[in-house]
C-alpha cells in the first residue's frame, strides 16, 4: 500500500517482479482525506495510469485504490481485504524514501500492525537509484534473523527469475558476532545441507563483526554498488524504540528490502 503510486514506482516495479513468477500481487494507492465522489474520480484517474503500466509489464497485479484520512485505518483495512486469487493475502510489501523522515514513524506503525497481524512484511527503502543496472542481489543475514533467512533468499530467487533481472547474482553475507562464528559457520552449513537455504557454499562469505557499526562498515565496503540489498528484520527490532533508526541502517547501500517472515518457509 502506498500513496506514491505515481511519483515513485519502485515499490511498483518489486511487486511486479514478484507478482510476474510467484502468485498475485495487489498495489493499493492511497489518497488521504475523507471520501467523496470528487475524491473518488481523481483516484480513479490515477489508478488507470498504474493499470497501463501493469498491462504493459503483463504483471500479475490487480491496482486499487483507498480514500482514508490516516496511514494506519487505511492499513487496517487494508489487512482485512480478501485474497484476489481466492487465497488469504499472506504478505505486506510498504515503502519510504530516506530523504523524507516524516514518512519513517507512518511505516513504523506499519510494520508493528503487520507483523501483529500475522502477515509477513516486507518494507522497501527506495532510493533515486531504482536497482541500477539489475544485475546484483546482496543478502546480508545475522544470527538475530536466520529465521527471515528462507524467505530472503526466497524472495532474492524469485526477482532473479523475472527477465529484468536475468544476469543477476545473488551473494549471501553470513554475519555472526566475533565471539560465535565458528558456531554460526556451522548452523548456516547445516542450513544449507538440509536445503532450508538453496545456495552453495562458492557464494557465501563469512563475516564477523564485534558491532552494528562494525557490521555497517562490512556492509558498505561489499554492498555499496550493489542493486538490491535484502536484510532481515528480527522480532525484537519490531518492539524496539530503534525501528526507525534500524530501517535507516545501511545507509551506504542503494535500495534495502527489509524483511520479516512470520511464516516458516521451506524451500526444497
């Protein structure tokens, strides 16, 4: 769900990515007031721009639209809407530009009744970079978020599917405090050899850090020219007065999908 549908399109483009090889995806724009007809009519037009674009990507999402005074009722009710396929929805992708801090306590509140709500959630941190020349993936996962693993790769393979992306690689960054990384090495490689993480070995790198300003620095010296960095959200970032601060993590990356898986994904 957004409200920039139509001077920010990189959300836009991710949801088709995914939607164009794995199920449906459904792109809700949101024009805040209170509703009327008037209101209605001009959030029609804009949504018949974003249809054009989804026929012309030959996409598998369905464009809709949402009058609400706040972020947060529109989201509700968002989260109530049935499946367009037929299936529960599952999933949340929000977004925010970095440039614009107003927006970061709107997506905050966001992920908090996301998650609470049972859905996973995806939040996109765009950047006027719109993933470069398409062509690399970064996963960077620590030992607070090796659940959220599965479904980062998950959803790195997914992209690296669509056409857009079919030069792309992906590399996966396992980090692990200095103190543990013989034991982190080891529960990643069991990971691996019980194909929970569909990798091979010749693209992981090992990364110990003692800091998250350590961690910051590995990040920007690997992931600086990369296209998209996909980074896990852990439970406890969720109830931390820090959210805000840790979306904004990264800050030499380019665009960062961070994620937060509240179903076990198994790949095979």
């Amino acid at each position: 769900m957004t409200r920039f549908g139509k001077g920010r399109l990189g959300h836009f483009d991710l949801l088709r990515w995914i939607s164009s090889k794995h199920g449906f995806g459904h792109f809700i724009l949101l024009l805040d007031g209170e509703y009327s007809f008037s209101s209605e009519v001009q959030e029609r037009m804009n949504v018949d721009e974003l249809i054009k674009k989804t026929e012309i990507s030959q996409a598998g999402i369905f464009v809709d639209s949402i009058i609400c005074p706040t972020f947060k009722s529109a989201l509700a009710q968002t989260l109530q809407m049935p499946g367009i396929s037929g299936l529960p929805n599952n999933c949340v992708l929000l977004e925010f530009d970095p440039e614009n801090p107003g927006e970061i306590e709107e997506v905050e509140q966001g992920v908090r009744l996301t998650a609470n709500s049972l859905f996973n959630v995806l939040v996109l941190r765009s950047t006027g970079y719109r993933f470069g020349y398409r062509s690399s993936i970064d996963v960077w996962v620590t030992e607070d978020d090796l659940k959220n693993a599965p479904m980062m790769l998950l959803l790195a393979y997914i992209i690296v599917g669509n056409p857009e992306w079919k030069s792309a690689e992906i590399r996966l960054f396992a980090c692990s405090d200095a103190s543990d990384a013989e034991q982190e090495a080891d529960r990643l490689s069991t990971l691996m050899k019980e194909g929970r993480l569909p990798i091979s070995m010749h693209n992981v790198t090992s990364v110990s850090y003692s800091s998250q300003k350590v961690l910051e620095q590995k990040v920007a010296q690997q992931s600086s020219e990369t296209d998209l960095v996909i980074a896990g959200l852990a439970a406890a970032d969720l109830d931390s007065d820090k959210l805000g601060q840790i979306l904004r993590s990264y800050e030499k990356a380019n665009d960062v999908l961070f994620v937060h898986a509240i179903e076990e994904i198994s790949i095979d």
